[in-house]
C-alpha cells in the first residue's frame, strides 16, 4: 500500500509541480521583502533568544575572567564601616578605593584589571586623581579604563598611526613628576573596622603614600594630540565600514518640546581626566550596544566619529594583552595580533554569553571584601581571597546594584549587569574565540525557499487534514530545533524568514486543497461513487481524469471465490431470506476487506462469487504476490467464519479460491448509461476454471502458472497437476498456494514432498507404484485432498490404462 501512496504523490506532483515550485517561490519572495522590510525583525529576535537560551546555556566558569561586583552588600558594607567612608566617601567614591583595589589585584596575581566605567570628570579633591594615576604607572598589572560618548564631546584631531605607532600598551605622554614624600600612618580604631579586620592599620587617604608634592601642571598637561593618540586606535577596515558614533542628543524630560529633540546626531568620546592619560594602558567605548527592544546581543568592536577609529573595551584590552600594535576587521574576520576571529560580514557579531548568570559565567568577589583583603595584606595578614577567582585572570570591574543604574537585559535574562557583556565578550576573545556568526543572507534565503517548497508539496500532495493541521506548529518546532542546533555551533541561521515563507506556502497549499481540489474530488465521488470501486474513484481524482470506455492491454491477477453448495446453503433460508442476507453481506464483507487491505480493486459480487482484480486500475509491479496474500487473508477470514457459524448453528461457508496472472484486456465495458470497470481474457477465463477445479483436487487455493512464475520467491506451493481446460489444447501446470514463503510446517512440507515423489511415479505411467506411496501418504495424512484425488486416478489408471497417456488431466469444467 505504501507503494500505492508514492504513486498518487508523483501523480499530484506532476500535474501541480510547476504550481508547487510557483507557491514555494512566491512565499520566498514575499517573507524575504517583509525581512528587508523589518517586519520580521522582532520575531527573529524572540526566536533567537529562545533558542540561545535553550541550546548555549550551561557553559561553565570562564577560566580566563573574573568579576569584581560593586554589588549592593558592598555598597551597604562600605556606607556602614566609618574608616571606609572617612577614606572614600560615599558613592561614587573617591578615587583612593579604586588604587586600593589595583593595589590589591595585583597583589593576587591578575593578569588585568579592566574598569567598567568612565572617569572624564575631575574629582573636587583632585589629589586623589593623582595618587591613583601615580599607583597605575607603579603597577605592573595592565589597567584599562572605559571612555563614554557625547554630543557635546569636543573632536580630537586625526591620528597618523603612520607617522607615530601605537604600542599596544599606550606609552605616558612627556610629563616631569615630582619626587613623593612619605608621611606616617594613621592607625584604624579597632571599632571602625569591619569584624574581618580588626587591630588592622589603614593608611591614611590625606597623607602617607599618596601625600607629598607633586607637579600637577606637568601632569595635567595633556594635548588634544595626546587624548587623540591615547582614544584612538590603529584598526584597518578591509572590505567593512566601521559604524559612526550617533545617538539621541537630548536627555531630558520626555515632555520637552519637539523641537529640541533630534533623532541621531554624531558623538564623539569624552576624554578622561588628564592624569589618566598615560597612566592607563588603553582605552575603550563601553557605551551600551543594544537592539531596539534594548537586549544586548551584539557587539561592534570598533567606531568611528568621522575623524578617528575608537576600539571598544574588550577590544581594546585583548589588543594590549596580545602586544597587538594594529587590528584588522575584514569581511566575517577579525585579526588581533596572531589572533584571528570569525566575525559577520559588517564586521560585528553576536555575542555568546554561554549562560544567564553572572555568577555561573564568572568567578565573583564582591568589592568588599576586595578592600576587607587590602587592609588584611596591609597589616601582614593572608588576604583571605580566593585565589582561583583573581590569579592569571583579567578582572573586570562593574556594578551589579540595582541603584547604579547599570542593569541590562540579554537573551537570557530581561535584568542582567551591564558588566556581563563585557565580561562575555573578553571570554571570548581570550578563550574559545568564539563568537556567533550569521550565516550569508543568500543561505538563509536558499533554507527559506526549501522550507517554502517542502511545506507546499507536503501538503499539495498528501491532502491529509491532520497534516494541515499540526504541520504549522511541526514546522515552527523544527526550526527552532534546527537553528538552536546551529547556534550551539557558533552559526545563527535566521528562524524567522523560512519560518515565514513556510507558513505563508502552507497556507496557499490548505487554499488550494480545500478551495479546488477538494471541491473537485467531492464532484467525481458524487458523480461515480455509485458505479465504481472507491480506490479507482480515488485513482482518478489523484489523475485528475475521467474514466473512458476504452481500455488496455494489461497484465494483472485475477482472483475468483465461491461458497462450495451455496445453492443447498441458500435454500435452509426459504423461509428467512432476511437472516440469508445477512449472512451472505457478513462473508461478502470480510472477504472484500481481507482482499481490499492488498490492494486488490473489487470487480464485481455474483451472487456468493467475489471477482478482485489486482494490477488494475492502479498498476502494481507485486500483482502476483498481493493476489496470493489476498487469497491467504481471505481464506483465513473464511476459516474464522466458519468456526463462528458452526458454534451458532449455521451452514458452513467453505470457500474455493482461483488465481491466475495473464495479459487481459481491461477497462470500462458498458454503455454511457451504465459502465463497469473489470477485465476480460483467456486469463480471467482459467481463473474461473481454476477455482472450480479446486473440487476435483480436494484443494481451497489453485493458482496458474503465470502466478506461480511471478510470485514463487514469497509464497509455498504444491504442484497439483498438468491440466487441460475445456476449449484449450493446450496444457498448463496448475499449483496449491498452501502459505507466504516460510509459514509451512513441517508436517506439511513432507506431505507435499511426497506428493510430488508420488506424482512423479503417476507421470511416467507407474500407476501401481504411485498409488502405494499414495496409500501411505493417505495414512499419515488422511485429510489430505490432493492425495486422495491423485489416488483415485491411479487406482482407476492401474485397472484401465488411458490409451496415449501424457500425464495431463482434462478439465470439462
């Protein structure tokens, strides 16, 4: 049967191919302008977060960085600890805490130290500027500074890398700096420090190592040339274009006059404070990158202001950590030093955050206990940091508190730190260098077409109403399998596009099922369903044509049964014709079904007599064998009937079956009134003979030898006889179809065996020999048919030889 399906979807597919592909096309064409269009932008989003989240979560700790979180117990820590809020103020604090923070990450070994954050403005003491300007050129761990933008921000000069390169960790600008003086410490009260570092001494903030006389000027002094060098950045763009720095100029109430509000205008960076230019190893943009629904899933990793090139941060960092002297961002690469990154072709890329969680990406240490570890490692004590969360690693700092304004959402989670993206971002440059790509527009638009084309011939050629009803929701789930699969590879194919196209092609494909094509089928069942055989209806709808009076040449199997008696049988019913029919419509029922289940077409019902046709309408190549397989159900359907009927006391309904395979002449016969679909042959003829000859030879099922030929790999015979019908001079061998290949047992297959020794002996004229065996078959197998109808010939032989003997039996009926 599944061969009869294939056959109607080729059918449907020749005649609606052309219309299929069309369908498929169109859907293409159609989603694709709605994604240039940005239509389908948002959706594409979701269905890229959903499946980032599903299918890249779980990664692990980075093993190269780590957090320093300004969270909201620290925040709290330090506001309860009065030495801490002598010394550093209240938030933002001064500038003091954050040297004492590189102080003590270099003390713990960090590879470097990145600060998530900007310092352009000049603290009201700016001594504290200075003592940590003066702590990041005496440490040897590399310090990067974050550098925000503005409107206002004024233009920096173009920088001629040519003419002066840049070293990958900025070198000072020319500065003369004062010797330092050093001055005595002040001692903690012990009830001012936090419980963790009582009797400890704290180094008093106005004095000691930061106080003394420095030469402010000479440090202040820093050139437009000289911010422009430390900013910029040496980064060559092959085949890419660097985006411009723009955004809203205005931050002010939303209720402002529109007239002051401006969509975009160009920004430029915001220089830091002076002291830090040349203290600082490099500088990078962290301004927020986010989508218009305000996730941050992408990063760029340069900008320009349409003078220079300005490098993000972590850009920047992995750029000074490899001594990487110039960058360069090519079409889907980017080079940093020896390092190469596969990147988009507009040279960003999606960022692979590997989890939701800050804690579960990255090593945290609260800042806290930072400080808390500082003032230990001051008065000779073990820090108490965990040194698997700082040593060999780069720290970003960055604020997690809700009240400093930095919370983000990403794919994973609608509240996340701004610091996560960073933190992300540096993993990957620093380790799997693995970023998620999108693939080329032109492959996505291929998958759509595909998607569009598979939906379309699906459906067009199974019309099957679940299909059309569940295949939406299969095919949105397939996609999100298939892309969240790719993701977890580093490669984002777009889910939206092919998704779209796909159901825009289901859905012309359900419109033309149910808009043509059925209403095409429900006018041939109308108009034939009362004169032909269901599966030919069916056939000639899948054809889209109408039945014709002419026929063909075809060769098929013809299968004739009929109730052995049926007239002694119908005549117990004189008086109940009713309990008759219904009867007769039970036997005629689960014949025609076990014969209907292969594939067989019903001919016609004569009276008991049940007429299948296989290999026609519907060619079958298997005809043969679907012909014996429905001989076998239906003579094991009859087998159960007749147990059934004998325990209600019925006539018994043994059943005689024929089959014969030849070339006949099929098609509708009849008149423009009335026509019939059937065959007519000398095959159908032998057919019909070959079933009543079952009575001569004690057998149910007698198959010729054209079906025999056909079928003999999957079946088990018995030869019977060579036999001559009546109005034939020729003769042929005829066969009992006993089972499918296999399904004898062994009783039966030594019978059979010594029925043909038997045979053997009767064809050469040794009657007497043959009817010894014959005898003692009988014995062992006394309900045998074949043997005691071959026995009596050959007692009968034995007495009264036939003149001209040739071993073949004539058959007059």
């Amino acid at each position: 049967m599944a061969g009869d399906t294939w056959k109607i979807i080729r059918l449907r597919w020749r005649e609606h191919g052309l219309l299929m592909l069309g369908v498929a096309v169109l859907s293409t064409a159609l989603a694709t302008l709605a994604w240039w269009g940005g239509w389908l932008h948002d959706l594409e989003r979701g269905a890229y977060d959903q499946a980032l989240t599903r299918f890249t979560g779980g990664r692990g700790v980075s093993p190269n960085v780590s957090v320093v979180v300004i969270d909201q117990s620290s925040l709290d820590g330090i506001r309860a600890n009065e030495r801490y809020t002598l010394n550093f103020g209240s938030w933002p604090y001064s500038r003091n805490l954050w040297a004492r923070v590189v102080e003590q990450l270099e003390a713990e070994g960090a590879r470097a130290v990145v600060f998530d954050a900007v310092m352009d403005e000049r603290s009201s003491d700016e001594s504290t500027d200075l003592a940590l300007a003066e702590v990041l050129r005496d440490t040897r761990v590399p310090f990067f500074l974050g550098v925000s933008t503005n409107a206002n921000a004024q233009s920096l000069p173009r920088v001629d890398f040519t003419a002066t390169p840049a070293s990958a960790l900025a070198p000072p600008p020319s500065r003369t700096a004062a010797p330092v003086a050093s001055a005595q410490d002040d001692s903690l009260p012990q009830e001012a420090l936090p419980s963790s570092a009582t009797s400890e001494s704290f180094p008093s903030d106005t004095g000691g190592e930061f106080g003394g006389t420095h030469d402010d000027k000479a440090l202040a002094s820093v050139t437009p040339e000289q911010f422009a060098h430390a900013l910029a950045y040496p980064i060559h763009m092959r085949g890419v274009e660097p985006p411009v720095l723009e955004g809203p100029d205005f931050e002010g109430e939303p209720s402002a006059p529109a007239s002051e509000k401006h969509d975009h205008v160009r920004r430029r960076p915001v220089p830091p404070i002076p002291v830090l230019v040349g203290a600082v190893d490099g500088f990078g943009l962290v301004d927020t990158e986010t989508d218009p629904d305000g996730f941050m899933r992408r990063t760029r990793f340069a900008y320009t202001d349409g003078v220079n090139t300005y490098p993000t941060l972590p850009l920047r960092v992995v750029a000074g950590l490899y001594d990487a002297n110039e960058v360069t961002l090519a079409r889907g690469k980017l080079r940093v030093g020896t390092r190469t990154y596969a990147v988009d072709s507009d040279g960003g890329a999606a960022i692979d955050y590997g989890g939701g969680e800050l804690h579960e990406r990255f090593h945290t240490v609260p800042l806290l206990e930072v400080l808390d570890g500082w003032v230990r490692r001051e008065n000779g004590q073990p820090s108490g940091l965990p040194s698997e969360a700082i040593r060999g690693k780069v720290v970003v700092i960055g604020g997690t508190a809700l009240g400093l304004g930095d919370i983000k959402a990403t794919s994973f989670r609608a509240e996340v730190p701004g610091v996560m993206k960073q933190a992300a971002v540096l993993d990957t440059l620093l380790g799997s260098g693995r970023f998620i790509t999108r693939t080329p527009l032109a492959v996505d638009v291929s998958l759509t077409l595909v998607v569009a084309l598979l939906s379309v011939v699906l459906l067009m050629t199974t019309r099957w109403l679940p299909l059309e009803i569940f295949w939406p929701v299969a095919l949105l789930l397939g996609m999100h399998l298939v892309t969240g699969r790719f993701l977890s590879s580093g490669t984002h194919v777009l889910t939206a596009l092919p998704s779209m196209a796909g159901l825009l092609a289901s859905v012309a494909a359900v419109a033309f099922n149910h808009l043509v094509a059925n209403r095409e089928t429900e006018f041939v069942r109308a108009a034939f369903s009362r004169f032909m055989e269901p599966k030919l209806v069916e056939q000639m709808i899948s054809e889209r044509k109408l039945p014709r009076l002419d026929g063909e040449n075809v060769e098929i199997s013809a299968f004739f049964s009929d109730i052995r008696g049926f007239s002694t049988f119908s005549e117990r019913f004189k008086e109940d014709p009713r309990s008759l029919v219904r009867i007769l419509n039970t036997y005629l029922t689960r014949v025609s079904g076990a014969l209907l289940k292969e594939g067989g077409c019903l001919d016609k019902y004569i009276g008991d007599a049940v007429v299948c046709l296989f290999g026609a309408p519907m060619r079958q190549d298997d005809h043969a064998v679907r012909a014996c397989r429905g001989a076998l159900a239906a003579k094991a359907e009859v087998d159960k009937m007749r147990e059934e009927f004998r325990a209600k006391g019925l006539p018994d309904v043994y059943t005689r079956i024929g089959v014969n395979s030849a070339v006949n002449f099929v098609g509708n016969f009849g008149s423009e009134q009335l026509f019939s679909y059937t065959a007519i042959g000398d095959g159908m003829n032998l057919a019909a003979r070959l079933e009543g000859a079952n009575k001569a030879y004690g057998s149910v099922i007698m198959i010729g030898p054209r079906t025999y030929e056909l079928a003999r790999e999957h079946i088990e015979v018995r030869e019977l006889d060579r036999v001559r019908v009546a109005g034939k001079t020729e003769a042929v061998t005829v066969y009992e179809l006993l089972a499918l290949k296999g399904g004898l047992d062994a009783h039966k297959r030594a019978t059979v065996e010594r029925y043909q020794e038997a045979l053997a002996l009767y064809r050469e004229a040794r009657f007497d020999e043959a009817a010894s065996r014959l005898e003692a078959l009988k014995a062992d197998a006394p309900d045998d048919g074949p043997t005691r109808a071959l026995l009596e010939r050959c007692h009968k032989y034995a007495k009264a030889p036939p003149p001209d003997f040739d071993g073949v039996a004539s058959l007059d009926k």
